[in-house]
C-alpha cells in the first residue's frame, strides 16, 4: 500500500532522480530545490518504502498551480500517480484552494487522461511552451479543476 508524506530536505536527491528520468526535459535539481516553502504543497509517494513518485504545488490565496508530478518510470502504470494527485486535492481542499490549475505538453496524453478523469478541464493553449530534447517547442495545455 503506498503512502504519501510531505517533501523533506533530505529527499531532494532521490527526487531529482526521479525527474531526470520521468520528463523529457527536467528541471535541474537547484529549480526542484526552489519550488519549496511555505507557499508549496509538495508530497512524495512512497512504495514499500522507497520514494517512487512526487508532487511540487504552489497555493496562492485560494488557487494553486501544480508545478510538477512525477512517477518513476518503473512505477508508472500502477495508479500511482492518480493516488498522488488525489491526495494532493484532498490537502488543497483542507486548506480552503478552490482551483488548482496546471499545464500539461500537448503530447503527453496519459497524464491529460489522468487529468481529465480527476475533473480538469482544458481552458487555453500555450503555444510553444515546453522546450523539446531535440530543438523546437511544444505546446502546452493549460487545464483547471475546481476543487
């Protein structure tokens, strides 16, 4: 059974790692690092106790923007990420958060499916927004759910 806790200090490495493998293009370990305080909601799931995936989100009055979330890619698959994200609206929900918006590349489509069955719809396009491996842009999709 998975449990999530809050992000600690001393998580920062296995999280980076985390990253790096999970998105096309990470964020490095000093941006993971800065997207912490007291403004963040931040969580980390745990399998058989070993951190497997992790959630960074910022409260601003009653919105929140949900940076980033990551499931290692030997966990994906298993509803990890929807047991995350779940827990991370209940918390946004305590804390009196009525919206809680993201963006998503355009490509991704399991997470835009994740999202969509968790009550997000999609509001606007960004063009151009996520930077590819290889050179180029791509879109992004910017969805909310109201909580």
């Amino acid at each position: 059974m998975p449990q999530i806790f809050p992000v600690e200090a001393d998580d920062f490495d296995c999280l980076y790692e985390i990253e790096r493998q999970a998105h096309l293009v990470p964020w490095s370990l000093a941006t993971l690092k800065n997207n912490q305080g007291e403004r963040y909601l931040n969580l980390k799931l745990l399998d058989a106790g070993r951190i497997v995936g992790f959630a960074v989100c910022q409260t601003v009055l009653d919105e929140a923007t949900l940076f980033n979330l990551a499931v290692e890619p030997a966990s994906q698959g298993k509803g990890f990420g929807k047991i995350l994200l779940n827990k991370l609206m209940e918390e946004l929900r305590k804390k009196g958060i009525q919206t809680l918006w993201l963006e998503v590349r355009e490509s991704n489509s399991i997470a835009r499916r994740l999202y969509e069955k968790q009550g997000f719809n999609e509001v606007d396009i960004r063009k151009n927004y996520y930077p590819k491996p290889n050179g180029g842009r791509e879109n992004a999709v910017v969805m909310a759910c109201y909580l």
